[in-house]
C-alpha cells in the first residue's frame, strides 16, 4: 500500500452545503467592500465623538472575521497534501478563534473609550459642517453617516445567520453576531450624538457603554466556544445553547443494530464535520459491520462523513 | 432580531422628533447663556499681525475686531483675558472661555482636544494671502459653535 493510499481523501460537502458555502464566501467578499466603504464615510463624517470614533474602529474590527474566512475556505479547500495529511478541516476552527478575538476586541475597545471619555469628563466635540452654502450642526451629518452605516450589517448580519444554519458553521455565526454588534454600535451612536447635541457630553459614553456589556457578552462566549472547539470538546449546537443531538442520535441507531452489543461514540467539530470514533462492546468485528456503522452515520447526517470504529475492549 | 431592529428604529424616530424642537443642539455647559449673562469670556495669544496685546493690555487686530464685532451684534460684554497660549487653550478644553485667538498652529496637540470656527476671510494686507485661520472654541458646546459659524458664514467672513 502506498503512502498515497493511506491518506484520506479531501472531505467533500453535500451540493447544498457546497452552494452555501460558495454563497457564505461572496457574502463575505461583499462584506469586506461593503464595510470599507463604510469605515471610509465613517471617517469622513466623524467629529469629535467618542461613539463615532468607536464604531470606526468597530467597522474596521468586522472587517477581520469576513477576511479570515475568505482565507480559511480558500486554505481549506487546498485539502490533503504531503505536509496536512489530515487534510485543513480545522481552518474554520481557526477562524472561528480568530472572530471570537475580534468581537471581544470590539467590546473592549467600546468600554475603554467610554470609560476614559466618563473619566477625564472629556466634551465631545461636534463643529459644524458647510452644506451648499448652509452651515449647519455636524452631528446632523453624523447620525446620517451612522444610520447608513448600520444598513450593511442589518442586511450582511441576516443573510451570514441562515447560512450559518444552513452549514452547520460557527465562524459564519459569530461573524453575523459581529454584524449585530456593528448595527447595535451605530444605533448607540446615532442615541449618543443626540444626546450631546441636547447638552448631555456623557450620553454618548453611557450609550457605548450601555452596548458593550452585549458585545462582551457575546465575545466572552464565542471565545470560550473557539477553545473548547479547539480541544475537541462535546460538540455544541450552532448557538451554542446545548450539546449537538448528534452524538446521541448516532448511538441510538447503531445501539438497534441486532449483532450489538453496545456502543459508545466519541466526537469532536472539526471545521464543517464531525470526527471522532465508534466504540464497540463487540468480542470481534468483521469489515462489513464497520463498513454497516459507517453506512448509518453517513446516512443520518452530512456532518457525520467519517467516523472510526474501533472495539472497546476493556473488561469490566 | 427582526423585533428588536423595529425597536430601536422606533426609538430613534422618537429621538428625532424630539431633537426638531428649536433649541436643539444645545450646549454642555450653557456657555451661550453665560455669555448673555456674564459676558464672553474671549482669550487672546499675541500673534501679530492678526491679534496684537499691547502692553497696556488691550487687543487690536482683524481676528481681534471680528470677535469685537460678534459680541456687539449679540449684546455680549466682550472680556478680554490676554495670555499664553497653552494656559488658554486648558481653560478653553474645560469650557471656561468662550474662545482663543491667535497662536493657533495646524499641527498643535490642542487640534483635536477643541472645536475649531470655520476658516476666517481675513488677510495681513489688502491683496495679501488668504491663510487658513480659525478661532479655537469650547469642545462640546453646540449651540455656541453653531451661532459662531453661521454669523462668521452670514456675513462674508468664513472661507
């Protein structure tokens, strides 16, 4: 047998999974653009507050999660090779780490700015602007340039959360958990630059600030979700909210098989899949039962495309 | 998602209606109302040819007539507090003037610390060239800096 021979194949996907897939990559294209040209009239239109400053910041932020997926379906799809004999699945999972940073780093830049801004009782500053010959209040221009800035993500955000579903992939959710925390951003800014323009210097803080205990929230939990991925924990749903049914289901339909006599399974998320191995309370095993194991995964989920089986031999 | 989104459009929509009232923006710290009150508190940094502190203490100069001018056309009582620069643009950054003249540089670490009028028509001579000079004013107060910008813009005096 070849050294060739030994290696698996790259993992295919389903057609339905490898559209979305190639839909979730120009969505995310169309984010980087997008949010560019965004992050541009964000720097353009902003005055001195601190709100406004933070959700720049925050646009070039969720610029990070789109460009690491780009890079991370493209390393993927390179597949099996001399050096990544086990093929790139886990590139999401990087990916996934890498969004999860990034939507922490957005909260924590929210909270750091309103801060300083409540503790040095800095007076946002909002000048005036010159509009065909009129001079009138910038933070007028400002709350434009912020309410047009939370459309992409409203939209971009709703369309990464059902391909997300679709795929079964958790980088994809997080970066639609940081599109909700650009358009969240942008509304506390639009409630901030208000507020100064009726005399509140600390509305904008409060309102940053108000926003980022979301934010955090949501980044604390992606990133704890990132690490257990990472370590081939008990897969989780989509969300986050419990265990994969996965697992147990997989057990259940190889548990009615008549020639067992028990199974355990042990999974972890790899990228878009499930790994992980059978194990059989069987004495022997031949080729056509672990083919017949395999055939069942296989048939129950996508996901589940290549599972080990191997025998539990301990006595007990 | 889609609930909440409707919500806070809702709030915004509320938050504009509300901000249609006159008197809106406002300032921070009633600096409009304290000039009325207590006069307009202007600091002055010797930068000839365009603000000049004699020795006796007043102001001269075109930045300095400007403001002269903008106080009258208000009702303000104009005080003029002569200084160094850099003391004045701290009691400026705390909105304990009303403004700064002269000794403004583009690079200055004060740029981005204070609000800034529109850029002034004023020249050294008659046929002399059209620098960009501004009058440093109190960060954060809205109402002020508006009301200064659109008497420079009204009459001719903002580029």
């Amino acid at each position: 047998m070849s050294a060739d021979r030994q290696r698996p194949p790259p993992r295919e996907l389903p057609p339905a999974q490898r559209e979305a897939l190639a839909r979730a990559e120009r969505l995310c294209a169309w984010t980087l653009l997008w949010m560019s040209l965004v992050a541009a009239m964000m720097y353009f239109s902003m005055g001195g507050s601190q709100a406004m400053k933070t959700a720049l910041i925050e646009d070039l932020l969720s610029l990070l999660p789109s460009a690491a997926f780009l890079v991370a379906s493209w390393f993927r799809r390179k597949g099996v090779d001399e050096e990544y004999l086990s093929g790139r699945e886990r590139a999401f999972d990087i990916n996934f780490l890498i969004s999860a940073v990034a939507l922490t780093g957005v909260g924590l830049a929210l909270v750091y700015d309103s801060l300083r801004t409540l503790a040095t009782a800095t007076r946002p500053e909002v000048g005036t602007v010159m509009v065909a010959g009129h001079v009138i209040w910038q933070g007028w221009v400002m709350i434009a340039a912020l309410a047009l800035s939370a459309v992409p993500p409203v939209i971009l955000g709703r369309r990464k959360m059902a391909l997300a579903r679709t795929l079964s992939l958790k980088p994809l959710h997080t970066d639609a958990d940081v599109s909700k925390a650009d358009w969240m951003t942008a509304a506390a800014g639009i409630v901030g630059v208000a507020g100064i323009g009726f005399g509140l210097w600390w509305a904008d803080a409060v309102a940053a600030l108000a926003i980022s205990a979301s934010i955090l929230h949501d980044g604390a939990a992606n990133l704890r979700a990132a690490v257990r991925d990472l370590h081939d924990a008990r897969p989780q749903k989509l969300d986050r909210s419990e265990p994969d049914p996965l697992p147990d289901r997989l057990c259940a339909e190889i548990s009615a098989l008549p020639w067992m006599d028990g199974c355990a399974v042990r999974l972890h998320e790899e990228g878009l899949h499930l790994s992980g191995i059978v194990l059989l309370r069987n004495r022997t095993l031949t080729a056509a039962q672990v083919e017949e194991v395999r055939a069942i995964a296989r048939a129950l989920d996508w996901r589940l495309d290549r599972v080990d089986v191997s025998l539990d031999l301990r006595d007990d | 998602m889609t609930r909440l989104a409707i919500a806070a459009a809702a709030a915004l929509a509320l938050l504009l209606g509300l901000t249609a009232c006159h008197d809106y923006p406002r300032d921070a710290d009633d600096m409009t109302a304290q000039a009325a009150g207590r006069g307009m508190r202007v600091g002055a940094s010797h930068d000839p040819p365009w603000l000049v502190v004699l020795p006796d203490g007043r102001v001269g100069g075109p930045e300095a007539e400007l403001l002269q001018r903008y106080a009258d056309a208000h009702g303000y009582r104009l005080i003029w507090l002569p200084g160094s620069h850099d003391a004045l643009m701290a009691e400026l950054e705390r909105a304990h003037l009303h403004a700064v003249a002269g000794g403004h540089h583009a690079d200055s670490p004060w740029q981005a610390k204070v609000g800034w009028s529109r850029p002034l028509v004023l020249r050294a001579s008659p046929d002399g060239p059209l620098p960009e000079r501004r009058i440093a004013l109190p960060p954060g107060q809205s109402a002020w800096h508006l009301a200064f910008d659109r008497y420079l813009a009204g009459r001719g005096d903002a580029q």
